[in-house]
C-alpha cells in the first residue's frame, strides 16, 4: 500500500482528496492535517507521499518541505497549488519537491501521480513542466563538473559518473520511475535508486527534474528538454 498524507489549509480539499486516493485498492490516506502540524503528523505517520499546499495562511509550505525534508527517510513530496507561478517552482524544486500539481487536477491524473512519486518518478503539471522546459532551473542545472574527466569526445564528462550512471541518468531524463529504469536496463528497482541517488550527489542536485535537466543542459541527452509530466 502506497500511504499519502494530504497537507492543505481547506478541509473540503483535504477531504476530497481523501475520498479520491482511499477508492484506489493499492492506496491508503492515514492523515490528513494543516500545515502547521505537517512535519509532527509525518513523524507519527510515516507516510510514503506527501501532497502539500504551497500557500497556506498560518505556515508557510516551503517551509514545511524543508522540515519534511530534513527527517529521516523523508516522504516523497509533491506541491500542490491553485496556480502555476515560476518562482514557487523553482524554490519548491530547489528545495527537494519531487513535483508540482495544480488543486484541479483530475482525479485519475492525481492517483497516476501518487503512484509515480512513490515508484521514485517526478510529476510536473503541463504549466510547470513548460517552465522547466524553457531554463528556469538552468541555474541550478549546471553542477561544476569534476576535472579530469572526459567523455568519448574529449569533452568533460558528466560529474565524473560512471558509464552505467550515464545510463541511468539518460533514462531518468526520459522520466522514468526507478522500476522502469531498473526493467529497461536489466537491474533491480532498489539498484537503480542507488545510482540515482550516487548520480545526484555527484552531480550537486537536489532532485530527479534538476538532474534531467542538467543530462541535456551538459549534453548526456541530446536534443530538447526533458519530458516531465503526469
């Protein structure tokens, strides 16, 4: 069971969300809270997937994903909002969100991206996505590279990754989830979250989208920006 905790200051929100993921046999909702008792409810639940309103009267979201973000295990963590505004995109994703939904989501489309998140993919509304697209996250894309390093070209190599790093990271540009990486290149779910997660330490990241971006920014990937979306 994928457990999800629902973090907005409007009860009919909470609640709706609520009805739409417990229809689901493979999902469960435990908690549902305002934001100011997020980070205590999420010690005491354990959820796998956070879905957390940006903007909230009495506490601010962000600040609340930095304190999510700061416990042990930390749930996976998806922003919720009622707009699309690129500076809340960027300080969300610098600050470890693993995607951004708007509140009028359908509900298939929201059950798809709980599943997603908690398979280790990332999830972008298509206003989101389009801001990622065209650089607003260029900044924090760009790594410094590790010197010595070359790839077959002879230009600098990509952090220094290891060619099955290279791999993983051309296929998480793609969008997929850790299993779906793990199918694709014949290893386990939990190897390629290894190497995820080697990939974003070497490379300075916070999170899956910045490192899809950097993959085309640095040319692992060619051609256009990665295609992240519900």
């Amino acid at each position: 069971m994928i457990r999800v905790m629902v973090v907005d200051d409007e009860p009919l929100l909470r609640t709706g969300m609520q009805h739409i993921l417990r229809a689901e046999p493979d999902i469960e909702v435990p908690v549902t809270c305002e934001g100011w008792e997020a980070v205590a409810a999420a010690e005491q639940h354990r959820p796998d997937v956070v879905l957390l309103d940006i903007r909230m009267p009495r506490v601010d979201g962000l600040s609340v994903l930095a304190g999510l973000r700061g416990q042990v295990d930390p749930p996976v963590v998806a922003m919720l909002t009622t707009f699309s505004a690129g500076e809340d995109i960027a300080a969300a994703l610098r600050g470890g969100a693993a995607g951004f939904l708007l509140k009028d989501t359908a509900p298939q489309e929201l059950t798809h991206a709980v599943r997603l998140l908690a398979a280790g993919g990332t999830v972008l509304s298509p206003t989101a996505a389009d801001t990622v697209r065209h650089g607003f996250l260029s900044s924090v894309a760009r790594a410094p590279q590790k010197a010595g390093h070359r790839d077959a070209g002879g230009g600098e190599a990509a952090g220094g990754l290891t060619e099955r790093e290279r791999d993983v990271l051309a296929l998480l540009a793609e969008g997929l989830s850790n299993a779906e990486i793990g199918r694709r290149l014949l290893i386990s779910s939990s190897t390629a979250k290894d190497h995820v997660s080697a990939i974003l330490t070497k490379l300075g990241l916070v999170n899956r989208i910045q490192a899809a971006v950097y993959a085309h920014r640095h040319a692992v990937i060619p051609g256009s920006p990665a295609p992240v979306s519900v």
